[in-house]
C-alpha cells in the first residue's frame, strides 16, 4: 500500500508542475502546433534506444522536459523548452539540436536525444 501510495504522490507532484507550467497558448502566443522528433541514444552496442514524435496543439501545457530511459537514472532527463522559447522568440519554424542527460547513473553522459522541432503559427488575418 506504501508504495502504491508514493506513486500516486509523484503523479500528483509531476501533475502540479505541469499546471503550474501553464499552457502553450499562454506562454508562446500565436504558436498553434509543436512538434518534436526525437531519437533517443544510449552508450553502447544498440545506441539507438527509440524513435519518438511528439506533437502538442496551444491547448497543451509547455512541459516540454523529457524522462531519461536509461535504467538506473535518476534526477535526469532532458529539457527542451529553452530551444522552444528560442524558436518562438525568433519566431522561426524549425531547429535541431541535441541535448544529454545529466542525471545520476553509472556512466556520464549516459544517454542523449537528437531532436528536430517544428513550429507551426497561427495564421495572421491580412
């Protein structure tokens, strides 16, 4: 019951600072879709983990903070709002980067993402 009950408190946890993050059309005005394309990469043999897209509308929330999948991690992850505020203060359309983990495990930069974002705007009135 112990853990059952933690786990439903770290739901609750991660739920609250998702709200609290507010939601897309709130922080990146005139942004009407987001989407991300990302592959994950780990040390070793199988470096390629997952590929993943990813896609959020204005009514989302801008959570844009990605677990780390690596086994053991803990503390890490990957936070790709910056490179979405940078798009959207710039108002450009696309970039790509990559991003590691920093978080706790028995290797460093044990894992990263390489990911594309595109952004697509609101269409302005003429």
């Amino acid at each position: 019951m112990n853990h059952r009950q933690s786990y439903r408190q770290k739901q609750e946890l991660e739920r609250t600072a998702l709200v609290a993050l507010g939601l897309i059309s709130e922080r990146h005005a005139g942004v009407s879709n987001i989407e991300f394309q990302m592959t994950y990469y780990r040390r070793g043999v199988d470096a390629v983990l997952m590929k993943r897209t990813l896609s959020f509308s204005s009514a989302d929330y801008a959570g844009f903070h990605m677990k780390c999948l690596e086994e053991g991690c803990t503390g890490g992850g990957f936070d790709l709002a910056p490179a979405v505020a940078g798009l959207t203060k710039s108002h450009k359309k696309t970039t790509k980067g990559k991003v590691f983990c920093h978080g706790v495990n028995h290797t460093f930069g044990h894992a990263s993402i390489a990911y594309e974002i595109n952004i697509q705007y609101h269409k302005q009135a003429s």
